[in-house]
C-alpha cells in the first residue's frame, strides 16, 4: 500500500522528552566519548550534539508508524539523518517539547522517501533545541503509475 500523500504537512501532537544526566553519560560511554562534561556531576554537564538520535529518531519512527491514515510500513531503510542545533547545550534536567511534522513523500524507483522532522523546543523558553530530518526509504510501496520522474533519470 502507497503512503497517504494527503498526509504531507500533518504535524502530530507534540510529547515530553526529559534530559536525565544517567542518558547523557550511557550515550556518551557508548560513542566512547571522553569529554569530562558528558560524566561531570556538576552544572558543566552537556549533552553530546547527537544525544539528539536517543529522542527524535524514535519519536519520528513512532508518529509515522502510529498513524493509520499514513499507511507506513516496517520494509524500510534509513535513508539520511540531518540536524540544526540551537544555541543553547542540552542539559540534565532540560524538558523538551517534541512535534513531528510530515515534510515530505516523494516516489523514486518503486520506493517512497518519508521525510520526518522532528522540531525539539525548550519547555521553558520554547527555544529550539534542535530540529531533526531524516529520510525513511520505504521499500516496494510506492504507485507505480506515479508521473513524477526520477531525479536521475536522462542524467
């Protein structure tokens, strides 16, 4: 079953993500990070900058998935990551508000592209904290009497 195109543009409502010191140091000794305030105790403490993939790749993953009216499916690759930070570190103790957008479907070869962003804004100040775009490949899916050319085709 072809994604539901209607669907570009939907946003999902938005959920809580709290930043705890314990995920920050278990991300951080599993990239083998050393840098002291990834493990300090104390108000240096930050996140790494791609602590980000513990909270908006499973959130994105879970709107799509969760929405009946999209018709994704589990035959899918992960296509592309992309991140734009704001100006303030993740910290332990940070709240997080998390809304996933649909950005766009498009049809390549038999496979559709999804691409999820997910904007991360301080609960606090409602400042970004980061905006995340991937792009899922779900695979076999797409119509194919699609009229949209490929990209590559004629190059």
């Amino acid at each position: 079953m072809a994604l539901n195109t209607d669907r570009i543009g939907h946003t999902y409502p938005p959920v809580t993500y709290d930043v705890s010191r314990a995920k920050i140091r278990e991300y951080a000794a599993a990239l083998g990070e050393t840098d002291p305030r990834y493990s300090s105790d104390g108000d240096d403490c930050v996140a790494p900058p791609t602590f980000a993939a513990c909270f908006t790749i499973m959130q994105g993953a879970e709107a799509m998935l969760g929405d009946d009216e999209l018709g994704a499916h589990f035959n899918l690759v992960h296509g592309s990551q992309g991140y734009e930070w704001g100006e303030r570190a993740l910290r332990p103790g940070d709240r997080l508000h998390l809304t996933t957008r649909i950005a766009d479907i498009v049809v390549r070869r038999g496979n559709e592209l999804l691409t999820l962003e997910v904007d991360c804004r301080f609960a606090d100040t409602d400042e970004r904290a980061v905006l995340s775009t991937s792009m899922l490949v779900l695979l076999g899916s797409a119509p194919t009497d699609d009229p949209r050319p490929c990209a590559t085709e004629g190059a």
